[in-house]
C-alpha cells in the first residue's frame, strides 16, 4: 500500500501502523499461473459457500434453539434477526472501507472475524449470548460480502465478468441448497452447536487462501495522484445505519404488529428521517459514503431495483411453497425440504451459463428472459388448480432457472457500471439490497397470504392452521400470483436497461 496516507476526517491512518493493515501481495508461483483470476474468483466462491450455508442453516435450528434455551419464539427469532440487522447495517460501510484501505485486507479479516463468532456461537452459555455472537459474526459475514463481487470485478476482465460473478453465483445456490440437509443431519448427530462450529475449518481454510491468493488492492492513478487525501464519511455511515435498520425491522414485524400500528408508523418515520438526512449529507460530502453520481447512473440503479424484486421472488417463494406442500399436497416437513431443492440446484446450474451470455451479449437478453421465466412459473403454480406434485416440481425448477439466468447478469451489470475506486461500496449496496428484497420478500408475501385469509375468514385469519386447504389454496394462489407480478415488474427494469448498455 506504500506510505499513502488516508483520512477519516481528524484521524490520519498510516498503512506503516503494522501488518494488520498492510495488504500483502500473492504468492509469486500462484499470481504466475495462467488460471490465477479463477484462483481469486474461487477463493471468493468459497466465502459466498459458507455465507449461503451459515443462512440456511441458521434459519433451520431456531426451533431447537427454542427447546435449548426455553424461549419463547419471538426472542428466539434475534438470532437471525440480529444478525440481518446487522449485516445490512454495515455492509456499504464496510465496502467504503475497503476501496480506502484495501479490499484484501479487509476481506482477509472478515474471515477471521466470522470464525471467531461462529466459535462463540457455539459455546454460547445462553440466548442473549448468542444473539449478541451472532451481532459479531455478522460483522465478520459484512467484511467478506462488501468485498467479494468487488474483488471479482477488479480481478476479472470486462469480458469475462458475468461469467465469474455466474461462477460465484451457484457457490451461492449450491451453499443455499446443502444447507438445510447438512445442518438438519449436523443437529440429529452432533448437537445445535455444531450448526455454527462447522464455519470453523471453511473459515480457516478460506483465510489462507485469501492471504495466499487474492490480489492486493489497486486503485485509479487519478485517486493515487490526488492532493487531498480521501475520506471516510462518518456521518453518512451514521445515519444510513439507522436508516436500513428501521427498514428492516419494520418490514420484518409489520405482520406481527400491524401495518396501521404506532409501533410500525414510529419505525417507519425514524427510517425515512434518516435516509432523508443521508442522502442531504451526501449530497454535501466531499467524500461521500455513496457518490450521488453513482446513484445517477441509469444502469446501476435500475439494476437494485431490479435486484430488488428479483430476491423478493426468491425468498418470497421460499416462504410461502412449504405451506402449499404440506397443507394443500400433504408432504412432510422433510419431504417439504427435498421438494425445494429444484430451485437452488436450478439456480446454480444456470447461474454460470447466464454469465456467459452476459459475456457475449450484455445484460439485456438473460435477465428479462430470467424474469420472464420466473412469472411464467408463478403464474401456473398460481392459476392452474389440481398440479400433480412432478408438474410442481417441475414450475419449481423453471423458478430457479429464471433466477439463474436473472441475477448474475444483472449482478455483473450494477458492479460494471461503478468505477474502480467505489467497487467496494457498489458491492455493498448490492448486498444491502439483497437483504432488503429478503425481508421485503417474506414480509410482503405474508401480509398478501394475511389479506386473502382475513376476507374469507374473518377475525380468525390467523388461525391457518385451522383453516381447510379449499379455504387456504386461494390464499396460496393469490401470493403466487403477487410474486409473479413482482418477476414482470423486474423483467420491465431490465427491458429499459436497454438504452443504457
């Protein structure tokens, strides 16, 4: 990093402060190789595995946790609400962080950091103790998600991007998929300590391939040739913080308070006072913590909203399917899980062939397709009564392709209209949007499911269990048919891309 010196407002940090902060380069023999981008885009791959793998499986062992710890479920739910909360929090911060400091570095330490939570985790005495490991393995999971889709894009030729964000893209599938069987088989035989002592040796070994193989981090000479040192924007991250927090927590409880409650109008009121304040700030910033101009960008933009929905579809889908299997086609909650996995296998499969295509003919083409794969898939298992359960399976996997062609191209988009020294921010907001549509997926999806189910039932809506599958397969169909219209609304996004291209 040389002697260049960087400013946080009053506090100048030095990279000659030690080796915590110094970024050391490659291994000769490895930067050598022929290969050695795909050697850096695997060693992100392997961070995007333990990522989607820790999601899954955390979100699997809140029912044991419940029993372990004899909580009642909504303190039990902080354990993944704390740390979403907290990921979304930090994660553009922390991509600001490292364009100054260095994307290596940072990603190097957030290895250490999540092992160091997932440890914690394990060995926690009781609830709170967890919950407020799982804050710090968050902050570790925030450190490896700001960095790695701008450490590929830095790494990458232009040519090439989609292809390795499509590569990263079924690390993630395939992360997301395994979860679920391998953290149900690691609570049956080892304990629900284990759910998280499994991030360990994947922790370890992906720290050593950072230090060994990631590149250190470059910068534009107009940046390196600037008189005025670069700052970080301190007010920014204070109040965008805040900002995504209020979102979040808002449309993660609106179900569970009331979308006309007090406590939702307050939460709601804090979150647009401070993103309005944000964005005031950044508009005065000098060195803002993300650039008005790159918001301005039509293809960026266009591209989180886009992103957005997309991740709504997804996670909105994973919400509301295993309550069509099991209640309306009578499956188990295991045979429930199996049944799911088209999507994720779907998704990785096409994940790298999406990036292909990106490489060969832009955004446009794979991620409307993508889209419009989604609707097509939504709409039948929306409209179409009496679906035998292989014809279930087989709209499920349509699903995942659709999300397989959508969200490397359009990923490789947003990240390739931001400019080198702002990568890592744009890979946090990136992020910070997946967490948003996860939310905003779940929560929307529920409150359609609530809506339909109060007009037919009344006061006793939240009774579904209760309820007979002719009174619930309406409700169901209805909430499909919301997230197909959601998947349209994306693929019009990536249509007006067009003219940005």
């Amino acid at each position: 990093m040389g002697k260049r010196l960087l400013r946080w407002h009053n506090v100048v940090v030095v990279p000659a402060f030690g080796p915590l902060l110094a970024e050391h380069p490659p291994l000769a023999r490895v930067a050598a190789w022929p290969a050695y981008r795909w050697l850096v885009v695997g060693t992100v791959c392997l961070g995007a595995f333990m990522g989607q793998l820790d999601a899954s499986i955390a979100g699997l062992v809140l029912p044991t946790l419940q029993q372990v710890f004899a909580e009642p479920v909504a303190s039990v739910e902080w354990v993944a609400i704390a740390y979403l909360l907290t990921l979304a929090a930090l994660v553009v911060p922390l991509g600001r962080v490292a364009d100054l400091l260095g994307r290596k570095m940072l990603y190097t330490w957030g290895f250490l950091v999540f092992i160091v939570g997932s440890a914690l985790c394990g060995l926690a005495p009781g609830l709170a103790w967890l919950i407020a490991f799982r804050v710090l393995q968050a902050v570790g999971a925030a450190m490896l998600q700001a960095n790695s889709v701008a450490i590929i894009t830095a790494a990458v030729p232009r040519r090439a991007l989609g292809r390795a964000i499509g590569v990263q893209g079924a690390a993630q599938a395939v992360g997301l998929s395994v979860g679920p069987s391998v953290g149900g088989l690691l609570i049956d035989s080892l304990g629900w300590q284990w759910v998280f002592f499994i991030a360990v040796p994947v922790g370890l070994l992906g720290t050593v391939l950072a230090w060994m193989v990631l590149p250190c981090t470059t910068r534009a000479a107009a940046a390196e040739a600037a008189d005025e040192p670069e700052r970080f924007d301190w007010v920014g991250a204070a109040l965008l913080g805040p900002a995504v927090a209020a979102i979040l927590v808002g449309i993660t409880f609106g179900n569970t308070w009331g979308w006309t409650s007090p406590q939702l109008l307050v939460t709601v009121i804090a979150g647009v006072a401070c993103i309005s304040a944000f964005w005031i700030a950044e508009q005065r910033s000098a060195s803002p913590l993300i650039d008005p101009a790159l918001v301005r960008v039509r293809g960026f933009s266009l591209g989180l909203i886009a992103g957005l929905l997309s991740y709504a579809v997804l996670f909105g889908s994973l919400f509301v399917m295993p309550f069509y299997l099991e209640r309306i086609l009578g499956q188990t909650a295991a045979q429930t899980g199996l049944l799911l996995t088209p999507i994720p296998i779907a998704l990785g499969l096409l994940a790298p062939i999406a990036g292909t295509l990106t490489d060969r003919a832009g955004p446009t083409p794979p991620t409307v397709a993508g889209m419009a794969s989604a609707a097509v898939a939504l709409a039948a298992l929306g409209l179409i009564q009496d679906l035998t359960l292989p014809a279930t399976l087989g709209l499920l996997a349509l699903l995942g392709i659709g999300l397989g062609l959508f969200t490397p191209p359009n990923n490789a988009a947003v990240m390739g209209s931001a400019p080198a020294n702002r990568l890592g921010v744009a890979g946090g907001v990136l992020n910070m949007i997946r967490s948003l549509g996860t939310s905003l997926g779940v929560a929307a999806t529920g409150a359609v499911l609530a809506t339909r189910l109060s007009a037919r039932l009344g006061a006793q809506a939240a009774l579904t269990l209760q309820a007979p599958p002719a009174i619930l397969l309406p409700a169901f169909h209805d909430a499909l048919l919301f997230l197909a219209g959601l998947a349209l609304m994306a693929g019009l996004l990536s249509t007006a891309r067009v003219h940005t291209e």
